[in-house]
C-alpha cells in the first residue's frame, strides 16, 4: 500500500493491484491493497490518515468486500470508482481517463448492493 500517498490527501483511493494504483496516480491519494481483501492494519492506516472520502476501485469480483468496505468505514464519504465502459479495471485505462472517472465517480452508502454487469 502506498500509505504515504495518503499525507495530505482528503481522499484516498482503493485499488487491488500496482497496475491500477499507477493508472490512478493523476487522482492523488491512489492505494494498493496488493489483492481485493483490504486488511485490517491497511484500514487502520486509512483511518489514522485523517482521508474524509474514500474511492472504492476494486476489481469487479470483489462486490462482496466492497460492501464490507460500505460498513467498514461507512462514517466517511465513499463513492465507487468504475471503470469505463469497455474496459474490465483501471489498469486498463489511461490515467486521464480514470481521473475522468474519479471526477464522476457516485457516491455509495452502506447499504447499497454492489453488482457488476457486463455490457
């Protein structure tokens, strides 16, 4: 995880892989949990970041950690972060086009279900 992209930042962006975090540099505030669990200490140090949002950008087969994630640290804004249409991740993007994404990204609560369709 990329915990010093944090300092400074009142976001923080969540991505599974190096790929993705990397595409995500131009959003600031980009980490990498190094697979789709997020882990307890990697929560903690969002926490003790002092982040207010948090960008969800997992893969699309982690629905049901990112509805854990919805619970987990549903006291701060959380907004989803998708790629576009076309595209199965952010690594597979541009960095311009997953900052396009970032500025458009929806906000999510709780309880809201994540599910993933195919178009």
């Amino acid at each position: 995880m990329f915990g010093d992209r944090l300092q400074g930042s009142d976001h923080a962006v969540i991505c599974e892989g190096p790929l993705d975090g990397i595409k995500a540099h131009l959003c600031r505030g980009n980490t990498v949990t190094m697979g789709k669990a997020v882990s307890e200490a990697q929560i903690k140090a969002i926490r003790r970041s002092g982040v207010k949002k948090v960008y969800l950008a997992l893969d699309p087969d982690a629905a049901a950690e990112m509805d854990r994630l919805c619970h987990e640290l549903g006291d701060l804004e959380l907004y989803h972060l998708l790629p576009s249409r076309g595209h199965k991740d952010l690594g597979e993007m541009t960095p311009e086009a997953v900052l396009e994404q970032f500025n458009k990204a929806s906000r999510v609560d709780a309880g809201m279900l994540f599910m993933y369709l195919k178009y």
